[in-house]
C-alpha cells in the first residue's frame, strides 16, 4: 500500500511540473494551454495521477517492474481524461476548451518524466 502511495505522488507531482511547466511556456508564447481553475485542475490531476498509479503499482505487482508498455498506456489514460474532463459547454459542436495538441504535449512530457523517473528507479534498485 506505501508502495501505491509514493507511485500515487511521483505519478501526482511529475503531471503538476508538467502542467505548470506547460502552463508557463504557453503564456511566454501568448497561448492559452487551456486549463480551467487551480482547484479544478488539481481534482483532475488528482483522479488521473491516482489511475495511473493503480496502473504502474498494478505492473509491478504483477510483474516485479513498470515494462515499457505500461508508459504509454498511462499516457492514454491521461489523454483521454483531459479530453473528457476538458471539454467545452457546447459539446456538440466538437469545440473543447483544450485543444488536442496541448492534451498530447501534456502527456508526452508527463510520459518522459515518469519513464525517467522509473528508469532511475530501475538503476537504484539494480545497485
């Protein structure tokens, strides 16, 4: 269970410096990333971060490690709750508030700091 918990916090803290990082470098250039209110985001991350680690802790469970494979889907994952969670009042027009290029940007560095992170971890379990 402490296992899930520390998983639920890397997972929880690498999509918060994504999406301040993101956040920030999007303002820098004039666009809007397309976040709603602090308090909002921060449920969302929360829910999305914690399916993630149920993810990840259910590989290394199974497994003994997070394999490659597990990455990626973690990053669906995220895609599609952005996209579902992002949308915007009039759905039926297919407009969203976050477009799909900063939905894949986010997951793609989220995905780069979690397999870092988990790459890291790998090596200093091996020492």
């Amino acid at each position: 269970m402490i296992q899930l918990l520390v998983i639920w916090f890397v997972t929880a803290v690498s999509l918060a410096v994504t999406l301040g990082l993101l956040s920030w470098i999007y303002n820098a250039f004039g666009g809007d990333l397309g976040l709603t209110s602090w308090r909002r985001e921060t449920v969302i991350a929360a829910v999305i971060s914690l399916f993630q680690a149920l993810l990840l802790w259910g590989a290394l469970s199974l497994v003994g490690r997070a394999g490659g494979k597990i990455f990626p889907v973690a990053g669906v994952i995220l895609m599609l709750a952005y996209k579902l969670t992002h949308l915007s009042g009039d759905a039926f027009e297919g407009t969203y508030d976050m477009d799909n290029s900063a939905i894949v940007v986010i997951a793609a560095v989220q995905f780069a700091i979690l397999f870092l992170a988990g790459m890291l971890l790998t090596i200093h379990s091996a020492h």
